[in-house]
C-alpha cells in the first residue's frame, strides 16, 4: 500500500470499517456467561447490539445448547435467516472453519473435513463472504497467551490448552483452488486470513494464474503459533506488500487487540475486534464484545475517522463484485500486470 504525506490524515482516509467476532468458538460459555452466547436468539441480539455499536462486518460461529461450536450447517442457516432480518445492512462472514472446539476434554482441536468446509458454499441463506485459510500451518492459539489471559477461563484446563496447542490449520492448494471456485460461483466474496507474507504471495499467485479473480479483502492474523505476531514490524511489512486496491483488515488476540486495532485506525485500515479475539479490557477486567466495538468507535472519533454505516462497508468491500479475468483483477487491485510473452525487464503499470 502506498502512503503519501496526506495519509495519516482523517480526511484523506476510507471510513472504518469494524469487523466483531462476539461468539467466541473457542471459549466454553461460563468463560463470559455475559457474553457468549448459547441460545439462537442471543445470537441474533448479540448481533444487533455489536451492529447498533458501529460494528458492519459480522464474524459468525453458531453454539449448540450444550456449549459446543456447532458444526451443522442446518445451524448456520437457521442464524443466517434470522440475521438477514434483524441485521439487513451488516456484512455476514462465515468463519470458515466451522467451529475448532475440542469434542472432550482430551481431544484434539480440529477444522472440519474438506468436504464439510466446501459446503459452505450451500449455505442459505448465503453469507456475503466466508473467511478461508492460505496453505496449510501450525495454529497454536496458547503461544501468546499469558497466564492473565488465561486465569477463570476453561484454558487453564491443561487437557483442553494442549488441544489448542497443537492445532493446524488445513488448507492445502488443491483444497484452497477448489474452495475458491465454489465460493465464486456461489457469488460468495472469500476474506482471505493471512498470519505471514508467503500466505500472502500465494495469494497473488492465485490472482495471476487466474483462479480468483475478484475484490481483495485480507485479514492480517497475527496470533502467533504458526502466524505472525502482533509486532509493529510485522504490520508496517506486510502493509508494504498488500497491493493498493485490498482492503486489510489487523485481527490479533488478547490484549495486543487494542493497541493494534488504535494503529489500524491511525493508519487508515481497518479493525476487527469480539470475544473470539479477547475476553479482556484492561488488565483483569473483562470486556463484552458490544464494548470493545464502542471502545474503537470512540478512538475513531477521538482521531477525527468517520466510522462505515452498513451500506458504506459494502461499497468499500466491493461485495458483489467480480472481475473478468486476471488481467482486468490485477489492474483493479494495483498489481503490476502479468508478463506478456516475450517481454524483458520489469512489469510496470501502463
């Protein structure tokens, strides 16, 4: 992305666009009875009170009765149709793993089957976008964690914090090629979640070759175990590398969310925050989701940032769109064009 003088200026910046993540897949329900929800309606309502907030984009995992992350698509549906209805403006993203909790105490975390995940493509209603992981990598979400995060939550089991340590992510290029296809064709946009720069070349790579050929809108996830950090560096490199047409997004977890969320918002980006990313405000306090998307509101605010309505994320996320081919996507995104046949030297922009 290219900065000039006048970029850190309000003015010069898009309006922000805040992603909420409120159903925490990976907490049980008494880690935060106040805000985890169980029952579908809670669901709905934690979805219009995150809305009412200032949050536009919509995580989504769904609960089953028993605490457990669901993995029925039946449950997906039934809280899609009740959010189309209660929230109609705010952008729906399906997690696209589906639900990574433990089946017992002793098992491990996992991702759905290959099979499972490309459903996701029937769902219906359809979401506007379905997150998807670039090639397959470690997903150790205890490697950042510190015994603050941890302390009254379900975590401090050591059966259950072992599951999440040795999780990984699947997402290799046969699946991730097919997952594409089906997504486009179901008119469903894909927000590619990268934890490291190769995630992010690979990406390109599937832009030049023509298999996906679309809007680009990235989620920087810097959770540790696998993917990057929630460095300064970190950011300000793979910002330099994001082409000028994508739209990024800076998701972390615990209490690194704040501070990186306060420089996405400085630096004309975009934010995510809920309780899938962090239970916590201040040391030692809990934070509802509904307050963490008013904590950024007021940052914005404080910063002169105008915050999105509903209708202005999706003009900023380019929802519905989808381009001819890779030549025409990677005009639209500002990469530098294919090498035509026979052609030396550097690619350039015409």
């Amino acid at each position: 992305m290219h900065f000039h003088d006048d970029s850190l200026f309000p003015e010069t910046q898009e309006k922000l666009v805040i992603t909420v993540a409120p159903y925490g897949p990976e907490w049980e329900p008494d880690d935060f009875r106040e805000d985890l929800p169980l029952t579908m309606e809670e669901h709905v309502q934690k979805a219009v009170d995150c809305y009412e907030a200032g949050a536009t984009v919509l995580h989504i995992h769904v609960r089953e009765l028993d605490g457990k992350g669901s993995k029925r698509l039946s449950k997906f549906n039934e809280l899609l149709a009740g959010l189309r209805e209660a929230v109609p403006d705010m952008i729906l993203q399906v997690g696209g793993s589906i639900s990574f909790s433990p089946e017992g105490d002793s098992s491990d975390a996992k991702w759905l089957s290959d099979d499972t995940r490309h459903m996701l493509a029937e769902l219906d209603p359809k979401p506007d976008q379905v997150t998807i992981a670039i090639n397959t990598s470690q997903m150790n979400l205890m490697e950042l964690m510190t015994a603050d995060d941890l302390a009254g939550t379900s975590m401090e089991r050591p059966e259950l914090a072992a599951a999440y340590r040795e999780m990984t992510v699947p997402a290799g290029p046969e699946w991730v090629e097919e997952h594409l296809r089906r997504l486009q064709a179901a008119g469903i946009q894909p927000q590619f979640q990268l934890g490291s720069l190769a995630q992010l070349e690979t990406v390109e790579r599937l832009i030049r070759r023509g298999v996906y050929t679309g809007p680009l809108n990235l989620t920087w996830v810097a959770i540790g175990g696998g993917q990057e950090g929630p460095n300064p560096y970190n950011i300000t490199n793979f910002v330099q590398r994001v082409p000028d047409g994508a739209i990024l997004t800076l998701e972390t977890l615990m209490r690194s969310v704040l501070p990186v969320n306060a420089m996405g918002i400085a630096m004309g980006l975009h934010t995510r925050c809920g309780n899938e990313d962090t239970l916590w405000g201040r040391k030692g306090e809990k934070m509802t989701s509904v307050d963490q998307v008013k904590q950024l509101v007021r940052i914005a605010n404080e910063l002169g940032r105008e915050v999105a309505t509903g209708k202005e994320a999706r003009e900023i996320y380019k929802i519905g769109e989808a381009y001819r081919d890779a030549d025409e996507t990677l005009a639209k995104l500002g990469y530098a064009p294919n090498r035509r046949p026979g052609q030396l030297g550097f690619t350039g922009h015409a």
